[in-house]
C-alpha cells in the first residue's frame, strides 16, 4: 500500500510541475544508503504507468510502483508526508504484521 499525505502530493505537484491527472513513478534504484534494502533506494519521477503493481490517489496525482519494484515495499506498506522544516517529502515504512 501507498499512502501519500494531501501535503506531500502537493509537494510533488510544487517540485515536478505536476497537472491534474499526471502521475508519479515510485521505483528502486541504486544508492549508496538505503533504509529497508541496503544498497537500494526510493527514486521519483513523472512517468505514465505501464504495467502498475500498487497505485495510490492524492489531490488528483496517481502515485503508482511499476509490477517489477514492488519487490521494493514487500512486506512494507510505504507512507509519504511532508516535512514544513525540511520542506521536503519523508518515507516512513511500517511493517505489516503477519
């Protein structure tokens, strides 16, 4: 599941010039850190779903991880907020129980 705060899709729609009815891909890419998977981390950016394994809704945003990186949130449910200090974006992965 993805879960994206009204504050956070604003964000997207403020730094990726986002319209009504756009979406934004959630991928894994390599990283030199990495919260859940060492060595791997969470990537943005606009793009049009092709073959979409989780998709979420916000302020008229679709957020949405392609089939293959889904492998990414396995056994996590990924939340996305926004930091007003920061005035950046925050992922918190909550564990989901067996």
């Amino acid at each position: 599941m993805i879960e994206i705060s009204k504050e956070a899709a604003q964000w997207f729609k403020k730094e990726l010039d986002l319209k009504q009815g756009q979406s934004v891909r959630l991928f894994a890419r390599y990283s030199a850190g990495g919260h859940i998977h060492p060595g791997f981390s969470l990537g943005i950016q606009s793009d049009h779903p092709v073959s979409p394994g989780i998709s979420s809704e916000a302020e008229g945003i679709t957020f949405f991880m392609e089939d293959q990186d889904k492998w990414y949130l396995d056994g996590y449910n990924l939340k996305v907020a926004y930091n007003s200090t920061e005035d950046d974006i925050e992922y918190e992965y909550e564990p989901i129980a067996p």
